[in-house]
C-alpha cells in the first residue's frame, strides 16, 4: 500500500496488527458461521467445516481487508479518497467500506471483467474507470497515476499489511470456531490468488491455532503458488488471465504474502475445472450456498483430492460468491 | 403430538417453553445470522434483514422443532424411536436428529415427493415408507397405525408445542439480532404452511421483541392463513398440492398454531409465483443463499408487496434451500 496517509503500511503484519484490524471490524463485517454437512463429510472421508465467506458484505472476504485499511485512514486521506485496482471482488469491497466510511472511491477495472461486477461496483457509489488488459498501461501505473493526480491513497489487493490483517480476520474465526467444533488439528484449506487471505489466515492460526495448518488451493494451471512454495521462489503463471477461476488469478505470488507463506503454509494443491464445477453444486445442495468458481477450489480440493490432505478434519473457506447465473446454471447442470 | 414419552406434549407454548426448547437446542442447532444487501434495501424502499434458515441443519427451520422434540423425550420412548410424516423439510429435519440423538425414525412420505427428499431422508439414516396420495389412508392415518404398532412417538410437523417452541427459537434469535441491527419496530415475515414457524417466531416476539410483528406470507391460491385471519376462522385450500411452493403446502391452519397466529399476527400476505421465482434470482445474487419456492415467499413479499408493509424496515425468513436443480436453474433464467 503506498501513498499518503495509510498509518502502518510499512509494518509487518503481527498478531497485534491482526487483532487491531479485528477490533476496527467488530460489528461492520459479519462473522461468517461454521457450516457443515454429513453428505459432504461423507465424500470427503472426513469432517469438512466450511467458512462461507461469500456470506461477508459485497459476496466475498475482501470487504473484510477494505475495511481494515479504510478504517485505518487519518480523516485528512479518507476525505480525498481511494482507489484500487481490481477485476471485482476487491472492487467491490473497497467501494462498500469505502461509501459506508463517506470515503470517496475509485476503481480501476479491466473493460472485459463481468458486466456484474462492474455495475455492482458503480451500483455502490464508485467510479470506475476501466482499462484495456491490451493496453501498454498496466493497471498498477494506471492507479499509480491516478492516485498521484487526485492526491488518493491506493489500496493495494494483497500485497499490502492492513489488508492482510483485515482478511487474517478470517483466520482468528477459524481459530475460535474449530475450537468450538473440538477441532483442533486440521488442514485449513484456502482459495488463493494474490495470497493475502491465505498469508492472513496463515499467521492467525500461527498465534491463535497453531495445530491448524493454511494450504494453498488454486486452478489447474494457475497454481503458482503451489509451485513457488515447492520451489521456494516466486514462480509466474503462463497465462494471466482465462480459465474459470477469474477471480483468483494474478501474475505471481505477493512480495509481502509470499514470505508468510513460505515460512506457514504446508505444501499447495490445485484442481481441476471439473472439480471445482462439481463443488460448486455440492454447495449448492447440501449448504445452499452460492459459491464462485474461484471461491470453490478449496471446497473441491476437500472433497476430491481427500488423500492429499491430512487428519480427521479439514477446513475450508468459500471465498466469494460473486458468479454469474449462467455459470452458476452450468455447474448445477454438471454437478 | 401424540404417543408415550413426549413431555409437556398437552401443554399450551409459553416463553417458559420456548427458552427450555433454545438452551436444549444450543450447540446443536445453528444460530443463523442475519443478512442484508444494500440492492435489497432499494428494491424494498426500506432496510431488509434477512434470517436464512436454508443455512440451518437439513437446509431447514425443520431442524430446530424435531430436536426440540426428540431432545425432550424420555430415554426409553427415544429408544423405541420416532415416526413423522412429511413431504420433505420435516423428514429431514426428524430423520437427522434422530441420527444424532441415536434414536430409530421412521418417515411416511408421498411417492410423489420430490426424489432428492426422499433420498436425502434415507440417507440421514431414516426408514421411509412411501404412501399413495389417492390411496384412502391420509398420512396421519398411516402415520397413526404404524406409531400404535411399533410403540413409537409420532412427531406432528407442527401442531405440536414441543415442534413450536423449537420453531420459536428462530423468534428468539430474530429479537437478539434485529436489536443488535437497531432495530426494534418491524414487521417480521414468515414463510407459512402449516404455521409451526409463524406461531413460534409470534410467540418468542411477544415476549422478547414486542415492537416486532409477526406476519405470515403464502403463495396466492393457497392462502389459506391469510384469509383465516381475515375471517377469524380457519379456512381450508381448494388445492391441497400443485404449485411451486410444495413445502408449505397444508390443507388448512393448525388448531394449535392458528390462535396464536389469530392473537399475534398482523394481516397475512401473498405472493405470486413470478415473484417467488424473481425472490429467488435476488437471493442468489444478493445473499449467495439457496432459498427454495416455499422458502422464499417472505422475501419476495418484502420486495415485492412493500406497499403491504409498515415501518423503515423489514426481517424475513428464508425458511428453507431444499430446491432441485432445475427448478433452481428457471428461477436464475427468469430473475
């Protein structure tokens, strides 16, 4: 996170960061429940406890990391504003946090991101300003510019310490809630992208659970970070962009995220299409839930890849639920 | 309620039974959270909050009444197990906690029900004996003779106060939560059939919550409760099956539930099918909730019929997700 008036943006995120940006949320981001199904412990082999966190504000886990940061801001930045860069998800939770908060709000989106997501985005106060992917401009320098001319800060995805606090959230729910639910052994696993709700949930559960362990679950073929955490250096994906999985691709793992998860994370999993298509109506049926294909991955890797996972119990976080009914449709049809 | 075994079976519902139905059911079933949507409040024309009980165990409110009723049963009367009859919601929500309280169930389902329900209870471990609707013998008929030769206790869907008071558990939640949201003066819609449901969130709201009304929403055609309250007498369906909302169909109002639906309820509302099919298309993309025809009945009557409603805000229930595919896929396709 740069620009100005972002307290903390140069810190490592420590437990003391993560509770602070716990405290900043209580009673503006929900606590999402603990769900569970026998019919899906039954595939699974084991007991599987979801974290829906496409149950959060704007259908996904980021309006917890938008909030974090914007709540953050001295009153002088809020009253200029944000801006941030992002196909949706982010979009939206950053445009949320950012109209409750009375924040001015930018977003910078690609002109081919789902129509949805867009309007959402401008449905909640923001403007978007919209990029050609084929451009020479990327949209790093696009925010970077904009965010210099009109004096915004920019809120980075993940690669920034309070967004990363905000999503480890997440995690000291898990803590709390598994406990409850006598688990406190497990795989926990999370759909990832840039890495911030992994590394967040990642050093939650290194203070607060420490018999819980974050793996990584991405795309067949965009799973980076599964072979940047075998590799041990920051491993690019071929392609940016494409595939089902839209929400959860970037170029490589984070700077900031990639560090934590080196030093946390067990070893990364990825699934196919196919699996994630069928996860996605196994939440429908048996949790009744609404889950994005990006948003599935981890659910599919607990029920279809049971024996690259260890113990009597796995958890796993829907990240967002932000799909279109078209593919929602073709998943139900497949599944 | 009928059978040895089940205490308090002849008594009326009072709070005393309510908060003794809540603290058994604590820590078994889920206490669901409230959800909005700021699309949902500008369709509304005012705040809606929204109780998914499609999130509870079994994808219903049918959970918490069977529980209440099974938890309360003398160790010997539970060792010689249950019978219900039901088209789905409460079969499931029998045959589960009888699953977990290790007690033997015996469901009497139509032929005609829908596959995936009838599945689903055999799969929660529950005998089925499927009965013909044309046949002479009603299912309470059937139910009955089964109960007398077995020695089991048969547990009504809701004309019950064991089923009502654990029904009213979701009331208790809804006034805890509704005030915690700022919000002590609403209407409060329920999705009603046979109004185990309606009458125990009436019920709790009397008593905790008394600036929250009970209101009960049906499908136009089967509103029977609605026109029983108009008239101060229990009316009857033309129809007893048919339409799109199978779940909470009932041949008419309780005897139990409809005076206290007489004494508490405000007018009762009805919707259209189209209306239930667009409720649903928004729950899907506003809430990330499954909510089935049945279930979605309040919440297309807060969108929908707002005309009808009082006050700056508005609580639903989704009452339950038990929707197949198909039917899921037309309500998206036409949303």
């Amino acid at each position: 996170m740069s620009g100005a008036g972002l307290a903390a943006a140069g810190e490592a995120v420590d437990i003391a960061m993560i509770e602070a940006a716990a405290a900043r949320l209580a009673g503006h981001a929900r606590r999402t429940p603990l769900l569970s199904s026998p019919f899906l412990d039954e595939i699974a082999g084991r007991r599987v406890l979801v974290k829906p966190e496409c149950l959060q504000h704007t259908g996904s886990f980021k309006f917890r990391g938008a909030w974090s940061a914007l709540s953050a801001l001295d009153p002088q930045a809020r009253a200029r504003g944000v801006i941030a860069y992002s196909s949706g998800n982010h979009a939206q939770g950053v445009a949320y946090a950012a109209r409750l908060l009375g924040a001015p709000a930018v977003i910078v989106m690609p002109a081919d991101a789902p129509r949805m997501k867009i309007d959402n985005t401008r449905a909640l106060g923001a403007e978007v300003v919209l990029y050609d992917r084929a451009n020479f401009e990327s949209r790093e320098e696009i925010g970077a510019r904009i965010a210099a001319e009109r004096g915004l800060t920019l809120v980075k995805p993940y690669d920034a310490p309070l967004v990363i606090a905000g999503q480890a959230s997440t995690g000291l729910e898990i803590a709390e809630q598994a406990a409850q639910a006598g688990v406190t052994r497990a795989d926990v696993l999370a759909c990832c992208g840039g890495g911030g709700l992994s590394a967040g949930i990642a050093l939650a559960l290194e203070a607060r659970a420490p018999g819980l362990r974050l793996r990584t679950v991405e795309p067949e073929g965009f799973d980076y970070t599964a072979r940047s955490l075998a590799s041990g250096r920051r491993e690019r994906n071929a392609a940016e962009a494409g595939g089902l999985c839209d929400a959860i691709l970037t170029p490589e793992p984070g700077a900031l995220t990639f560090p934590i998860l080196r030093r946390l994370a067990g070893p990364g999993l990825a699934v196919s299409e196919a699996e994630v298509l069928r996860a996605m109506a196994l939440a429908f049926s048996r949790l009744k839930l609404v889950a994005e294909p990006g948003g599935a991955v981890a659910l599919a890797a607990a029920l279809f890849r049971a024996r690259e996972i260890e113990g009597e119990a796995v958890i796993v976080t829907i990240s967002g639920g932000n799909v279109d009914a078209e593919t929602f449709a073709r998943a139900l049809a497949l599944g």
